[in-house]
C-alpha cells in the first residue's frame, strides 16, 4: 500500500511539474481564462494600448537571509481576464502581446489568439525576437517576419549604434546582433553583414564599439571594425572618447580620439566618464581630473564627491573647491569647509559657519 502511495504522489508531482511549465497553446490559453473576475487573485494593474490592462501577481518569500520578489503577469480586456500565470509579458506592438512561461513563448492578439508560439525561446529584444530552430539562431522583426535566418550557434543580443552617417546622429540609430558561429563571436548588422569578424572568443557592445577579447587579452573595436584600443590588455573598460586599460593591475587612460595612452600605468581607481569625458582617476599621491586628450585640471586632490555633469567637487588639506571638465579650469577657490547639498549646476556649502550658495550655470 505505501508503494502505491508512493507511486501515486510521484505521479501527481510530475503532472503539477507539467503544469506548471506547460507548453504556451491555444488550449493552455482557453484554460487560464475567466470570464469574471471573483477569486482572481493579482496586486496591481497597468494600462496598456488597445485597452487591455495587464494584471501583476507579487509575492515576497524569503531567500538566502532576504526578501525576494516573484512577479507573475496576466492580461484582461475588462470582461476576460488571462491569469497572471506567466513569467513575462510585452505590449511589443499594436494588439499584440509577447507571452513566456519557462522556456515555452508566444505571441497573442488582442483577442486572446495564438499568432505564434515556439517550444524554444523567442527572446524578445528591443524590436526584434531572437528564435531557434534545429539548434541554428536567427531574428524574426516586430512583425514576425524572418530578418536574418537561423544559422548562427547563438545569437546573444540585439543592440543599436548611432548612425553617424545622419546628421541627427542623437535620433538616429542602426540595430546589430551579436552572434557566434564555432567557438568565435561577431557582430552583424541586419542585412546580416559582418562588422566585427568572427574571431573574438567574446565581444561586449558598447555605446559605440564592442570590447573585443582574444587570446585572453581585451581592446576595443569600433562600429567601422576599427581597432581603437589595441588588443593587449588584461581588461579594457570604454566610454565615449576615452577608455581604461588594466594591466597588471594598474591602470591608465586610453585615448580612442588620439588612439594612444595619454597616461601612465599609475592608477587604482577611476569614475565614469563626465558629459564632456574626463574622469577622475586615483594614482599613489590622490586624485586627479583627466580630459580625453589626457590634459590634467588642477592639482591632487586628496578626495572628490559623487558628480553627473561636468563641475567636479574636490578637497584638499581639508577644503573643498570645484573643478569644471567643460572649461577645462578651476572654477573656485579652494576654500569651502563642507558641501552640504552638489546638484552638478549648483551647490550648497559651508563657508566660515555660514551655509551659501554657489551657482555654476555662468562659469
């Protein structure tokens, strides 16, 4: 009798298992509809175009000494309500909704009908769906038409670049997918030309190029598959204009305007690079403001604080003062007792036990 039991309850828990990453049908839709709303159970909802709401389900449990959130989604028109039994779903276009429940995927109209569904992930990206067939990679558009053909080992990310062939580069961007064909990864526009060769053992786009690693050594390549940041070094982190370079652990500034080290091996720590692209980077005697070009502004500062624009606060033997990155120039004497308040075009400060204020915006 216990085996039976036994037999029994291994047998239910393979159904619930089923259930539970059931495969995104038709069938498996009509099952999770309700045509009234008593005894559903969801937190919150948000409006979506069309006019159908998706429903949100939170639950908070406990995980590794914290509190951990699992979201559940669902979709209602007002008289039907899809439970919020999915993992994800996406407004990705007009009256159509992108579904993902473990590893199953679909997409349904407004009217709750299956358009298209996958066993295999369609990875939903910006405008565009990642999908596999026969374990090939390939990009379907917004409107589930075949873009590039599934061909590749794995297509990682769809990611965009400005077009600098536009005028408006600031509006203007072009889309390009990372892909992988035997051990080595490129990157590909979506006329499925090659920019960056197959012949990186990884790549990490960035916002304008692609940190390249080959041979366990890192560079940088630029969206015209111009090597930028030679690759030498045991890390590369980019921006715009400028990049750092790790070697032996210390590190320096690389400049992709005047492609060349425009510093030493000297540094330990560095910030993220300024509107106008300096960055303030930590050597054995403090901290100091470097350009793009490598041009250093001020001295050695003993501190600095958090900044978003381009007027950096420093301090030294105490005193705080500003630096600006646009001008290139100290902006202030250095002079302050404590900045109380920094909203990067002005501040509050403490000045001889007096709280001022401090305007940047006619430096």
């Amino acid at each position: 009798m216990k085996m039976i039991s036994g037999i029994i309850c291994s047998c239910c828990m393979l159904i619930c298992m089923h259930k539970l990453s059931a495969q995104i049908d038709q069938t498996y839709i009509n099952e999770l509809l309700r045509s009234n709303k008593p005894n559903l159970e969801f937190t919150k909802v948000e409006k979506l175009k069309g006019g159908l709401e998706k429903l949100f389900y939170e639950r908070t449990y406990e995980c590794f000494g914290d509190i951990c959130l699992d979201m559940n989604y669902g979709l209602s028109d007002g008289q039907r309500y899809l439970m919020p039994e999915f993992d994800q779903i996406d407004n990705f276009r007009i009256n159509h909704f992108y579904l993902r429940k473990g590893d199953s995927t679909a997409i349904i109209n407004n009217d709750f009908k299956i358009v298209i569904q996958k066993i295999n992930p369609i990875l939903r990206n910006g405008s565009y769906f990642i999908f596999e067939e026969i374990n090939k990679w390939g990009i379907l558009d917004s409107n589930l038409h075949v873009v590039i053909k599934p061909k590749y080992d794995s297509v990682a990310e769809i990611f965009d670049w400005p077009d600098y062939s536009n005028e408006d580069i600031f509006n203007s961007y072009k889309f390009y997918f990372k892909a992988k064909r035997g051990e080595y990864w490129a990157v590909l526009n979506m006329m499925d030309s090659i920019i960056i060769d197959f012949v990186n053992d990884e790549l990490y786009p960035q916002l304008d190029g692609a940190i390249v690693k080959r041979n366990n050594k890192q560079g940088y390549v630029d969206s015209y598959n111009r090597i930028r940041v030679p690759v030498k070094f045991d890390s590369v982190i980019c921006g715009f204009a400028n990049c750092i370079v790790i070697k032996n652990n210390k590190m320096a500034l690389y400049s992709t305007y005047r492609d060349t080290l425009v510093t030493d091996f000297s540094y330990s720590d560095y910030t993220n690079p300024s509107p106008y692209n300096c960055r303030c980077m930590k050597g054995e005697k403090g901290w100091e403001l470097i350009t793009a070009s490598g041009k250093r502004i001020g001295e050695t500062y003993d501190a600095i604080k958090n900044y978003g624009l381009d007027v950096v606060p420093v301090q030294k033997d105490g005193k705080w003062g500003f630096l600006d990155c646009q001008t290139q120039k100290v902006i202030t004497e250095m002079k302050y007792d404590r900045i109380l308040r920094f909203f990067g075009h002005e501040a509050i400060v403490l000045y001889q036990g007096e709280d001022m204020k401090i305007s940047f915006d006619n430096r």
